[in-house]
C-alpha cells in the first residue's frame, strides 16, 4: 500500500467515488504513473466481509443518506426516501451489480439524428460515436473478462433463463444466451469463476465479478501511485480566482473536515451525488454551482425503462439459484417506431430472494394476489425490463432544504416518465407476458420500476458548451481541470446496462488526462 499522500500535496490527481468509472480512472492513472487519490464516502469491505442475505447485506452496502423525491413516478409513493438503489463502499455500485456488460449499439451515440424531434425530450447526438469507441469497448471487455468475448464462454443456463429462453423462441425471438457478463465463467485475472451462489447484488463472495473493488483498485494500490481513501465524504470542491479547481473539502471518518489540495479533479458520484457535489460548490465566481453555466449540472436525470414481470408456474422454477442476470433476449433492442415508441429495450433475467420479493413485488397493493405469490415462491420466474428512456430538461437532481449529517444540502431528485417511456414499457409488459404465457404460466405479475440502478444524466457531454456540461474526454466545459467520470456524463442511455459504457469512457479518459499531463497542460 502507498504512504499517504499530503494534504499539502498539490500534484496529485483526486477522484471522488471508487466505482466503475473513478475506481477505473484512478488505477488506470496509478498504472500510467500519476500519483492519485481517491476519496471514497463509503467504507472498505472485502469479498469475505460481503453478507449473503439481502436485508443485512442491504444494510452494510446500500447508499441509504435521506434523499428528497418528487414527481410522478412510483417513486415518490413506495420509496420516496430511496430514489436510488446504488452502494456507498469502496467499489461503489460495481460491488452490488449484475455484470452485464454490453455494448450501445451505433443508432443510440446520435438519437437526435435518428429519432428526431421528440415532443418533451431534451435529445441531443453525443459527441463520440460507436466507431471511436469500439477499440476501448475492446479494451474494457478484455479487461473485465466479459463473457462470449475474446474467446470466454457463456455461463451456464440456470433455471429461471431455461424458462426465459423457451418462451422467448416460442414467441419467435431469436437473440438469446446467457448474455454477456463480467463474471469468470472459467478462472481467470487471479480471480476462480462463478460458484453459482445466487447473491449476485451482495457483493460476490467468490470475486468471480468483476468489481473495481476486486479487480482494479488493488492492482492500482500496487504501483505505490494510488491512496483510496474510504469513509471520506467529499463536501464541496474549492478554485482559486481564475476559476481553477485547488482542491477537495472532505469529512473523514471521524467527521473532522479535511482539505487534500489536488492539480486536478475528477467527480464519480454517481448521477445523484456527482451533480449534488457540484450545485453544492457555489461559490461568488460561479454562483449556480461548478461547471453549470449552461445551466445542465442535475439535468437530464434517467434511470433507464424498466418494470418486472414474474411469472407463476405449476412446478418449481428456483429462479434464485445460480447467477442473476445471466440471461438475455435482445430482440426488441432496435430502433424501430413501428412499435409505437423510439429506441428499444431487453429483457434480462431477474430474480429477488424472499425478503426483497416481499418488499419490492408491489408495494402499495397487498393483498391475496401478493401472497399467493409469495406462498409460491419457488414457482416463480422473473424478468426484468430495461429499455432507453427519454431524457429531459426537467427530469432533475436539485438541492433540498434538507441538510445532511455534515450539514450539506440533500438531493432532490424529481421524475417523470415520458409518454415515449410508458409506451416501452407496455410494450414490453406485453412481450414479457406473451413469453410466460407461452410456456403455460398460471399467471403473470408486471411490478412497477424499482429503486434505480442504473442512474445516467445530469452532468451531460456535449459538443457545445451551452448544451452540456462536459466535452468528448468527460472534462468540463467551463474549468479545464475539473472532470467528471461516472454514469451521469452519458448524453442519452440507450437500451443496454451502463457499466461496460462508463468502463470504456474512464479507460479513454485516462489516456486523455495522461496525455495532458505528459504535456504539462494539466
């Protein structure tokens, strides 16, 4: 491990948040060299620390600081406290994540140009497309051991994808395998394969999944060029009089606040505390919040379509045996309006253990249909809908009245669906049914989204200043030594699982800052 690095020390580079894209970005640093720090707010637990059972796992990893809620999606009425299902430990969401790694397809970089002018929607092409960015999707597929690339195979079928895939060819589907997944269907990068355990969202206590935790940050730490720093909540990020960023104001684990001086800065919060920490480092020079002179920082929020459909069966099924999510059918992955709606959508196998079942099935409706669920639990089969969802101007992270521990303005985050959104989901309710039914489901079960997982937006890369926050390499527009790493750069979000995206997008931008750096630009 390296020696502590300096508060004083304004050569380093300091990344806050130890997820896909800062925990990616900072060993990718350490590996080219540069001495790096990140600051993680949540604490450091390891693959034999990781709980298998859902309430107490839930306990030990999930993100659970107040957060205020609006709008007219469910949210606000079953989890108004709870926009956001990701985790606060070092390696961040990645730790709870299924692992499903998939490439957006080329339509989905230039929406704007391919659905055009969509009433309610705030479209916008991305500044890259897929041609740039296939060389470091190849990269980060290497790297995360993404299945069915580079010669890996699949991971076995569990029973819940054997129903899923019967279904699915009978309605006359034709994409469908085990998916493409950052979990070690044979050993590999020091780490065994999948056990089949079942408790893909606790953390996986084998390390077959491939985590920033497991995977990334010990090589960093390695090279002597990296300091993780977990318990350490990042409150406001300071400039000097010209506007470049000094430094990071942080509590420790003790509270204390603490003040690391930085030659750059780069924001990995996730799409709700990435655009929170940024709004809430107003200042006299830039009186709405760091990088927000176009007004976009918390913008633009989504969260991806999404809904479930279970479905009850007259003989056992065990969904929850074996890897969650590893089961996919990507047909209705196109563009193609005459469904009714623009951009697409996948169905992914699902399942939830008994606890989280009770919790997340329906939450306002109680009643016999959800207990008789629950009696025949071991009937059921799930899938889960994830789908592009519209951005849009008002769909928004903003600070609330409400201040936290360290007396810092909560998150608000307001939503609602676009009709382009609810259109999807029917649609794949529908499809979702038709599946089940196919295979003689006694009946089916549609439950409304969860708390978010995949949180995208609200920090956007543009080509023009006015229209986003950061450019093409995730650095701001406005302060040229202030990036932002995470999820919420994504312009649009396309159908697929953001992780494998924000993965690619941190290699590249590590290259990019390396670059500068060597150049004595940064």
């Amino acid at each position: 491990m390296p020696a502590p690095y300096d508060l004083n020390d304004d050569a380093v580079f300091v990344i806050v948040g130890s997820g896909a894209g800062g925990g990616t970005l900072g060993t990718q640093l350490a590996l080219k060299g540069i001495d790096t720090v990140i600051l993680e707010a949540g604490q450091r637990h390891e693959t034999w620390d990781f709980i298998n059972d859902e309430w107490d796992s839930f306990a030990q990893l999930a993100w659970t600081d107040k957060r205020m809620t609006s709008g007219s999606w469910e949210i606000t009425k079953s989890f108004p406290n709870l926009p956001a299902w990701i985790v606060k430990a070092v390696g961040g969401s990645t730790v709870h994540w299924a692992g499903a790694s998939l490439r957006f397809q080329e339509h989905e970089f230039k929406t704007r140009t391919h659905y055009g002018e969509l009433a309610g929607a705030n479209l916008l092409d991305w500044p890259v497309d897929l041609q740039e960015m296939e060389p470091w999707y190849a990269q980060a597929e290497t790297r995360m051991g993404v299945t069915r690339t580079n010669g890996i195979p699949g991971l076995p079928g569990n029973n819940n994808f054997k129903v899923l895939e019967a279904g699915a060819r009978k309605i006359g589907y034709k994409e469908v395998h085990t998916g493409n997944m950052a979990i070690n269907s044979e050993p590999r990068d020091d780490r065994g394969s999948c056990m089949q355990l079942g408790f893909c969202f606790q953390g996986c206590k084998s390390g077959a999944k491939w985590s920033t935790l497991v995977a990334e940050i010990p090589k960093g730490e390695a090279t002597g060029r990296l300091e993780v720093r977990p318990s350490c909540q990042v409150l406001r990020i300071e400039h000097d009089e010209s506007g470049k960023v000094t430094g990071v104001v942080y509590a420790d684990a003790d509270g204390v606040e603490q003040r690391q001086k930085a030659r750059a800065v780069a924001v990995a919060g996730n799409s709700i505390e990435s655009p929170r920490l940024l709004l809430n480092s107003h200042s006299a020079k830039f009186p709405d919040g760091l990088a927000n002179s176009s007004g976009q920082v918390g913008r633009n929020y989504m969260r991806h379509t999404t809904g479930t459909v279970y479905g009850l069966f007259d003989k056992p099924v065990h969904m929850y045996r074996g890897t969650t999510m590893a089961g996919i059918v990507r047909d209705e992955a196109r563009h193609d309006t005459s469904r009714g709606f623009a951009g697409g959508y996948e169905f992914e196998t699902l399942s939830l253990g008994l606890p989280f079942m009770a919790a997340f099935l329906d939450p306002l409706k109680w009643g016999r249909d959800f207990s008789d669920a629950l009696d025949n639990y071991k009937n059921l089969a799930g899938m889960w809908i994830v789908g592009e969802d519209m951005p849009r101007e008002d769909n928004r992270i903003t600070l609330a009245e409400e201040k936290d521990a360290f007396g810092m303005p909560v998150a608000s985050v307001h939503f609602d669906d676009h009709e382009n959104d609810t259109a999807m989901r029917d649609h794949a309710y529908r499809q979702g049914t038709a599946m089940y039914d196919a295979v003689g489901a006694i009946r089916t079960i549609h439950t409304p989204p969860y708390p978010s997982t995949h949180n995208m937006g609200t920090n956007r890369m543009s080509e023009r200043a006015q229209d986003g926050v950061v450019n093409r390499f995730g650095q701001t527009h406005d302060i040229p030594n202030l990036f932002v790493s995470d999820g919420s750069q994504f312009t649009t979000g396309a159908a697929e699982n953001p992780t494998l995206t924000i993965v690619a997008l941190a290699l590249r931008q590590a290259d990019h800052i390396a670059g500068r750096i060597g150049r004595g630009e940064l």
